[in-house]
C-alpha cells in the first residue's frame, strides 16, 4: 500500500510525502493527466526531466480503447506506456457522465442518454456510440487490470448547480457504490498478497455538490471506511471559483488528516493555491496541457496567447523568469510562427512549457510551506496573475 506523512504545516497548508512501490512523490503535488495512457506531445522521458513523478490515466478511454485486458496481456500500465513513475486511475465516473451524453446524439433511434441504475450505469461510447456499461465492481476490476498505483471509486459526478433532491439520491447512490468498490478492491488485494504482486491503494470520493451538510456526511461515511486515501469530486463542474474555493475550504479539513487528499480536476493556477491553502495534498486538470495545444500559455505576469500578432516579431521568451526548456531556448516570435503554421513542435514546446509552470509552482508551495510563508506567497502570486499582462 502507499505510505502518506505530513512534514511540515503552515495553517491548514501542508506539506507532505506519498510513498507508492515506484517512488516518492513530495506534496502538494500536480498530476499531469494522460488520458490514454499518454500525455499528448510529450515522451515519458519529458515528464520525468520536468519533476512528474506520478500521472493520471483514466479507467473510461482506456476501457474502451485499446482495453483494459489487452493492456493486462501487454504488462500492465506502467509497461505500456514505459513510465517508470506512480499511476493515478480516474474511476470514469465522471467521463461515463460527461462523454456519454455527448454520445447520445450519435444514434437519434434509439436509447442514448446516459442510464443510471443501482446496477450501474449504461453509457454509450463517444468513439462509436457502442453501448457499454460500468459497475462499482467493473471500475475497479478495470482499475486493478490496469495496474495502477492509485485507484479511485467509481461515483456519479452531478452538476453543482443541480438541485437538493437530485444531489441527494446521487449521493446515496455513490455511498452505496464506494462500499460496492471497497469490498470488491479487497478481494482483489486479497488475492494479490497471495500471488505477492504489487497492491492498489484505493481512494474514496466524496461528493455532495455545495450543500455542506451533504458533504460532511459523505466525507464521514468514507472517512469510517478508513481507505487508503480520499478526494473531492464535484468541484468546478459549473459553480464559480469563489463557490469552489469556498466549499473546499470548508470540506478538506473535514478529510482525515493522516490519508491523502485530493481534489479531481481543479484547475487554474489560483485554484490550486485555494486547494492548498485549505490542506489539499494532490491536484490534477487537463487544463495545462489542453490550454497549451490551443496556444494559451501560464506565466508568472499572466497569461498569454501566443497566436496574437503582438508576438510576431518579440524575440523575448514567454516567461523571463520561467527557466524550462522552451524559454530557454525559443522566442515568442519563433513559437507564434510554429502555432499559426500548425507545427506540432509548437504544441510541445507549449506544454512542456505549462507543465513547468504547474510543476514549479508546486515546489514552490512546498518551500513555502516548509519556511511558514505560504499566505505570503500565495497573495504575491495571485496579485501579479491579477494585476499583470502576460504580454
């Protein structure tokens, strides 16, 4: 199982280190997400030279393609996609949601929404519209197929803004599902130790959308279960950052404070300075790396869209106080003319450079947090976002 201690704390802020059977990840830490077992325009080797010592794959595309069984032939995960580090598993929880009503539309004829019962859920795939279902026990034997380090309870992730009554069957449904996940993650464990292969550690999510009693009464139904680690989920799908970072404020204390905690697909730079500062320890978002493919890139004076003609002839870096690769090397002039000409080397040179940004900014949270000036830190960085022009 993983190993979890908190070193040092400033406020709620802490600082801590993960142990998983691949290595040692320093918290908080942010998850680059590599969806299909790839984090798109970048080798292994990249993420490693950035710091990533753990990323995210998720249960739902990986279900539908290449499998989960094929993967399992092929040695697991990590063998697949020749990543030395620690792998997080989304359930697909929240992509069975999202995805499949987008599928809906594929096939007019017949049933197409998503269908959800006490069973499991009915989805149909955003690739092909090919009906497929999920479980609580088929998440997590996709899960534990996968080989991952980390895996996570298959839940039902609802819109924030959806109202009382429909917030509160989901979230019953969810709890019912977690205790579905944790007794079938013990068998699979069970049989592991037996067979002396290495375990899963499996994380509950507690949802609840902005209703604070529900979700202090799902932290503390999962918390009795006493897994290895715990999340929130249910966070910017809708609300405002302020309704955000005022619920996790709220809610991540209420998470044991000797397990993990982690917040599922949060967010800007500014959001995750929020999650830290309320005691969240893991974070991860397609947001950096997404942004970067679209030209939009992080630094410390703001954002910048290089595509922007202002950038045509700007032989400076995109960050001057950014040291990656690509602001050691390329202009802006150069990378505007690399993304208007469709160059893939452009969509690299991009994430690579907002991965450094969202890795940098964690060990500098880390530092702060270790020297007791983490509010400090967080107010000059969020005040430079705010106030600069990224050019």
């Amino acid at each position: 199982m993983i190993r979890f201690e908190v070193l040092a704390r400033d406020g709620a802020a802490r600082r801590g280190r993960l142990e998983t059977s691949r290595g040692t990840i320093e918290t908080p830490v942010f998850m680059p997400v590599g969806t299909a077992a790839t984090v798109k325009t970048l080798e292994p080797r990249d993420l490693e030279a950035l710091g990533a010592r753990i990323v995210l794959a998720n249960t739902y595309h990986l279900f539908l393609r290449p499998g989960h069984e094929r993967i399992q032939r092929l040695g697991g995960l990590h063998r697949f996609m020749s990543w030395g580090g620690s792998v997080l598993t989304d359930s697909g929880g929240f992509q069975v949601f999202s995805l499949g009503e987008r599928a809906a539309g594929r096939d007019r004829a017949g049933p197409g929404l998503v269908e959800i019962a006490e069973e499991g859920v009915t989805f149909r795939s955003h690739l092909d519209g090919a009906r497929h279902f999920l479980s609580p026990e088929r998440a997590i034997e996709v899960q534990e197929a996968l080989g991952a380090d980390v895996i996570m309870a298959f839940d039902e992730c609802p819109p924030s803004l959806a109202d009382r009554a429909y917030h509160e069957a989901s979230l019953a449904r969810t709890q019912r599902w977690l205790l579905r996940c944790r007794d079938t993650w013990r068998r699979f464990e069970g049989a592991k130790a037996g067979e002396g292969t290495a375990p899963c550690s499996l994380f509950g999510i507690a949802q609840g959308g902005l209703f604070p009693d529900l979700r202090a009464r799902a932290i503390a139904e999962a918390a009795a279960l006493d897994l290895p680690g715990y999340a929130l989920g249910g966070y910017a799908v809708g609300e405002a950052p302020e309704a955000m970072w005022e619920g996790v404020a709220r809610d991540a204390p209420l998470l044991p404070p000797e397990k993990p905690r982690y917040l599922m697909g949060v967010g800007t730079p500014e959001d995750l300075l929020a999650g830290i500062a309320a005691g969240v320890d893991m974070f991860d978002c397609v947001l950096p790396t997404r942004t970067a493919r679209n030209g939009l890139l992080f630094t410390s004076r703001g954002k910048v869209v290089i595509r922007n003609a202002r950038h045509a002839d700007d032989e400076g870096p995109i960050d001057p106080s950014c040291g990656c690769y690509t602001c050691r090397t390329f202009t802006r002039a150069y990378l505007r003319h690399l993304f208007k000409a469709g160059e893939i080397l452009g969509l690299r040179l991009n994430t690579l450079h907002n991965l450094h940004f969202y890795l940098s900014l964690m060990a500098r949270a880390r530092e702060a947090i270790e020297g007791g000036s983490f509010e400090a830190f967080r107010r000059e960085s969020v005040d430079a976002w705010r106030a600069g022009d990224g050019g």
